[in-house]
C-alpha cells in the first residue's frame, strides 16, 4: 500500500476552494448537494484507511487477540513508517468512533427531548410555544415535522415576514436539511480538514431555504426583512442542533443575497469557471481518495490472507 493509504487522511484539502467557492456562485441546492456527498464519501473512505493502518498498529502491541502472523515484517511493510503510523492510528480511530457516538446520541437525545415537549400540545403542523425568548426551528422526526416558534418571536415580526418564517421552517423539513447538517457533522469529526465543508453546508442550506421560501412568498425584500428581525431579537434557539431561519451563521451574507436576484439553477459548473475548476478538483480529490482506499483495503485482505496460516 505504502503512502497510498495515508492519500485519504489528506485530499481533503483538494475540497477547501469548493467549500468557498460554492456558496458564493452555486445554487444553494446545488451546492449543499455536492458538498456534502464530498464530504460524506471523503470521510468514509478516511476512516477506512485509519482502521487499515490500524490494523498493523495494533497487531504489534503484546497481549493482542489477533492473530500472530498479522504482525510479520510483510504485513507491517504495508504501512510506512509501521511503528509510529500504527500505533498512532489506534487512538485517532478510537477518538473518531467516541466522537461520531457521542454526536449521533447528542443529536437523538435532543430530538426526543424536542418531541416530548411538545406532546402535550395540538398535533398541528406549527407549534407555537408560549414563550417570551423568540426562536424558531424545524423540528424533524417523530411522528410528524412539525414549525416549532415561540410566540416572542410572532409577535415582532409582521404578517408577511410571518409567511417568510413559517416558509422557510417548511422548506427545511421538506429538503430533509437536518440529514445534510448530520453527515458534514459526522464527516468532520472523521476527518478535521473536512471542518471548511461543514461551515459551508451550515450556511448553503439556510440560504436554500431563504430562497425556497422566496419563492413560496413572491417577495424575496420580504424574506430578507423578516431573517435581519429575527437575527437581531432572537436569542437562539433551544435546541441549537436543528436548522431555523435565525441560525448563527453570516446572516448578512443571506440577506445581501436575498436582495440581489435569484440564483441561477445549474447542475454542474462549467470547467472554465473557478468554481468549475473547484468542484472538478474536489470531485478529482474524491475519485482519487475512494480508489485509494478501495486498493488498501484490497491489497490489506490480501497481505492478511496470504500471512494468516491455514
């Protein structure tokens, strides 16, 4: 395998110009689309390739209950430099696994905590909280999506920015944001250099929402007046996990936007554009970190079965 199989731990830097770039001049569906199935497969195939070098790392230590051809010097030439590679690869792939635990049952616990708070009011589709602290999120899951909004915050905002509000909640719960925010969550804790990604899809999903619910509103000045409000009153919300139209992000950026004219839907960027050549790097970095990991697994099997006797 040799530095093949430390390729995936680093091309995720081959994703950085994209994450910036792709916010800026892609669609927000787009955008949030492509970065996060980067940084989905980016990650996986990171981790797979921690645990292969882990593999070797830990066939060396005393005591452990894998078989004792593993540690051979042809296994352990699989991996460069084995004794340090190895052995650091044990607690970097246990971190990985504590954190992406400690995440998903973060993220579960809240949502059920969400949802029991909320089972003593009428199952509608917005539930309207009597509370003077204004947040809003979209609350997924459960037996139905629900609106969740505190009536601190319906009541500084005007019956049309209202419309703009509960719009962008639904196209939330509609597009499933709460999955896309999930895996570039999950994908940076696998992988750190995967962070950009994250920020980017963080911000890529609000504006798909803002312009989803321009759309459903017909009046974009108002959608872009009723996310100013509500970022300027609104505490956060209690559940900070899920996606709403006050979330903490560059909301200037998403106002500014929502002031200028639509974006334009494209599939794919054109290469002679520099978000074209971005996306093509990123989708390059991709193909490269998935064929690497592939051939390490491959040639790790074979090496293990050629040295585990029969």
């Amino acid at each position: 395998m040799g530095f093949f199989v430390l390729l995936p731990l680093v091309l995720p830097l081959t994703a950085w110009p994209v994450a910036r770039l792709a916010e800026q001049h892609l669609h927000p569906r787009t955008a949030t689309r492509l970065l996060s199935a980067v940084a989905a497969v980016m990650a996986l195939c990171s981790t797979v390739c921690l645990a292969l070098v882990m593999v070797v790392g830990t066939a060396q230590l005393p005591g452990n209950p894998l078989p004792d051809a593993w540690s051979d010097p042809e296994v352990r030439a699989a991996v460069p430099h084995d004794e340090i590679i190895g052995r650091a690869a044990i607690p970097a792939l246990c971190a990985v696994v504590a954190a992406s635990a400690r995440a998903l049952w973060r993220h579960g616990r809240v949502r059920r905590r969400a949802h029991r708070a909320l089972a003593g009011l009428p199952g509608r589709e917005v539930a309207v909280l009597p509370d003077a602290t204004p947040y809003a999120y979209a609350l997924p899951g459960g037996e139905r999506d629900r609106v969740v909004v505190s009536t601190g915050l319906l009541g500084l905002l005007r019956p049309g920015e209202r419309r703009a509000l509960f719009a962008h909640e639904r196209a939330h719960l509609a597009a499933r944001h709460h999955r896309f925010l999930l895996t570039v969550r999950l994908a940076a804790l696998a992988n750190p250099f995967l962070r950009p990604l994250r920020t980017a899809v963080a911000y890529t999903a609000e504006r798909w929402a803002d312009e989803e619910a321009a759309r459903t509103v017909g009046d974009r000045r108002v959608v872009a007046v009723a996310i100013g409000r509500a970022a300027l009153v609104s505490r956060g919300a209690p559940h900070t996990v899920f996606a709403g139209l006050a979330a903490p992000g560059p909301v200037p950026r998403r106002v500014a936007a929502l002031l200028g004219p639509a974006p334009a839907v494209r599939s794919w960027p054109s290469v002679f554009t520099s978000v074209g050549l971005a996306a093509w790097a990123a989708a390059a970095g991709t193909a490269v970190s998935a064929m690497s990991s592939a051939n390490s697994a491959v040639t790790m099997f074979l090496i293990l079965r050629a040295a585990t006797p029969l």
